[in-house]
C-alpha cells in the first residue's frame, strides 16, 4: 500500500510539475512576452541567424519528461516588479512562495521528516530530520541552498524539497532561509549561507558536511564556500550544484541557442542580476563565482545540467573552472532536461540520486 501511495503522488507531482509549471515560471523569472531573441541586425558583433525551425519532444527521455515538455510557460503577465516598488516585490514574492510551496508539497509527503527552526542573527535556518535517517549518516549533514532568482523560494518553498534531499540521502538535511533581494540584495543572501555553514560546524565537522543548491542556489552554494574559505573557514567534503547562474556579467551561448527551447527559464534576464548584485562588480567571484579562484582550495564537486536549459553555458563554464583550478569537479547533462528537473520523472529521481551519491562518497564516516 505504501508503494501505491508513493506512485500516486509522483503522478499527482508530474501533473502539478507539467501543467504548473508555467505558473512558477511566471511567479519565479518573471516570464513575460520578450524581443530579446538575438538577431544580425542588431549590431551584436558576429554570429548566425538561425531560421525558425520545429523543435520536437524527443522519444530518448521517459514518457513524464515527454508530457513535462509539451507544456511550455506561458509567455505573458506583468513581467518582474520595478526595482524601487518593494510594496510590489513582497506581493511577487508571496504569490510565487506559495505557488512554489503548492508545487513542491508533494516531496514531503513523499519524504516524511520532522521539522526544527533555528533562528540565526536575521533569517532562519531549517532542519530537516528524515523519518528513515541511516544509521551510518547520524554525523552527516547537507546544507541546502534554495533557488528562485535570488528573490524568492522561502518558507515552506525552501523546506519541501529539503525533505526530497533529506529523504533520498537518508541524513539530515539544513535549509537556510536567506533574505532575498530586492529588500535584502548581495551581499546579504550569501552572508546568511555562510552564517548557515558557521551554525552547522557547531553541530557537524566539515568533513561530514555537504553543500547542495539548485539554481540561484547553484551560485549561492560555490560562493559561499569561496567565502568561508577565504574567511578561514574549514572546507565542507562536497559541493553538488543543478543549473548554475555562475556568471552574472556574460551571456552564455546556451542563451542564445536555447533561447525558447528551455520551457522554464525561457530567456536571459539581466534584470535579476541588476535586482540581486545593486550595483556590485558582477565579476565579483562572491556574485559570479565562475570568476573564483578554484586553485586555493576547493572540495570535490558535481555540476548537473539539461541540453535544453538556458543554464548550460555557465554551468559548463563553472565546471572548467573548477577544473583549471585543480578541483575534483564532475559535470552531468541529462537529454532534452530543462532549467529545472522534469518534476516527478524517473530523470529527476536519477538526477538528485547522482548528487547524493556524490555527497555521501565524499563526506566522512558515522564518527564525529
């Protein structure tokens, strides 16, 4: 009975992720009717003009990813709110939180746990205690950046898909809440990550601690480490990052050439990086951190992406980074796989599996 149920809310979670997901698209990045596509008239140095052309669903990915794909955002709406409106930025926020919070409630019920809070200095700080916890893991522990555009994915939209992480890995799993821009822009969301990762090496040694964030999260996550590293901070066993914006001052190729392919993150947005950076160099290693200094120390890392997310380029570009650096980083793409994972598909369980395993092969034993 109990497999019943599960099956029956990852087909309820496929659902909410195909059908729904143009809504968080809307509420997440702003999706709106664009003329950004790049063409040669507009005096953008040399390139192409590719022809309109018919992208099919592939038949290589599992029939959920197939059905995930054929329905795209819609493109419309208001757009994101103006920078200086912050009544406007809080309603944007709320109504995304509790589209993301609808959508992601499956993975609790899927991966029961009990919830703790912490309170740090300004925002607060989530632990997750899965209810199969493995003996082995006790000691073991992954902190878990959200994503959202740096402007939302709090609240119960940062602890559901914790309790996926924290279910999967079988240990415990901390989320940081993080104050989010426009309100609170860098470098206050990744001074809360790090104040995260100094609250858990009160708890755990850094050997035994993980860092996982999917896309905004995916920058947060490299930047926090480059900055507990650079204050004298231990480093943690691993890092494991899906869809990382790593470059906030360039547009990446796959910008261009997914551009609409990519049914999530539809099309570049600099008005994120303006919101969140405020003026900032967007070269800063701490804001883009594929400009970091890997060669200083760094831990083993996983990079996962999709041929269709708009976030390959700088996710490829982080991994040779990393490389150039002498980190031990690995880099996977899954077909046809988008901005974010296909909800509820075999791919997505396959995909927060690779991280996982990775985590859990580099973090240290059941000791203290």
């Amino acid at each position: 009975m109990a497999i019943r149920q599960s099956r029956l809310s990852r087909r309820a979670l496929v659902r909410i992720g195909s059908a729904g997901v143009g809504v968080i698209a809307a509420a997440v990045f702003g999706a709106r009717r664009s003329t950004a596509q790049p063409a040669a008239s507009e005096g953008r140095g040399p390139g192409i003009l590719v022809p309109e052309h018919f992208v099919p669903t592939p038949r290589t990915i599992s029939p959920p990813a197939q059905a995930f794909l054929s329905h795209p955002a819609p493109i419309g709406g208001n757009g994101l709110p103006a920078k200086e409106d912050k009544a406007a930025w809080r309603a944007y926020a709320e109504a995304a939180n509790r589209a993301m919070a609808a959508m992601t409630k499956g993975y609790a019920d899927r991966f029961p746990g009990d919830v703790a809070t912490h309170q740090l200095s300004a925002s607060k700080l989530y632990e997750v205690t899965p209810r199969n916890l493995a003996r082995e893991n006790s000691q073991r522990a992954i902190l878990y950046v959200h994503g959202g555009g740096f402007t939302v994915g709090g609240g119960e939209a940062a602890i559901n898909p914790a309790m996926q992480m924290a279910g999967m890995a079988r240990t415990r799993v901390y989320s940081i809440d993080y104050r989010m821009a426009p309100e609170f822009p860098f470098p206050v969301p990744l001074d809360d990550t790090v104040e995260a990762y100094r609250f858990m090496l009160g708890k755990h040694k850094p050997q035994n601690i993980a860092l996982f964030g999917p896309s905004a999260g995916a920058n947060l996550a490299p930047a926090a480490i480059l900055k507990a590293r650079d204050l004298g901070l231990p480093l943690p066993a691993a890092c494991a990052m899906h869809s990382s914006p790593s470059d906030l001052a360039r547009v990446g190729d796959t910008s261009y050439t997914n551009y609409m392919v990519d049914i999530v993150l539809k099309h570049h947005m600099p008005e994120i990086a303006d919101v969140y950076a405020n003026g900032h160099d967007l070269t800063d290693p701490f804001i883009s951190p594929v400009y970091g200094d890997y060669s200083k120390g760094f831990p083993p890392s996983i990079l996962t992406s999709g041929t269709r997310d708009l976030l390959l380029s700088p996710t490829v570009m982080l991994h040779r980074a990393m490389l150039r650096g002498g980190v031990h980083a690995e880099l996977h793409v899954w077909e046809a796989m988008t901005h974010a994972p296909f909800f509820g598909a075999p791919e997505e369980d396959e995909l927060y599996g690779e991280h996982v395993r990775f985590m859990l092969r580099h973090m240290g034993g059941a000791k203290a």
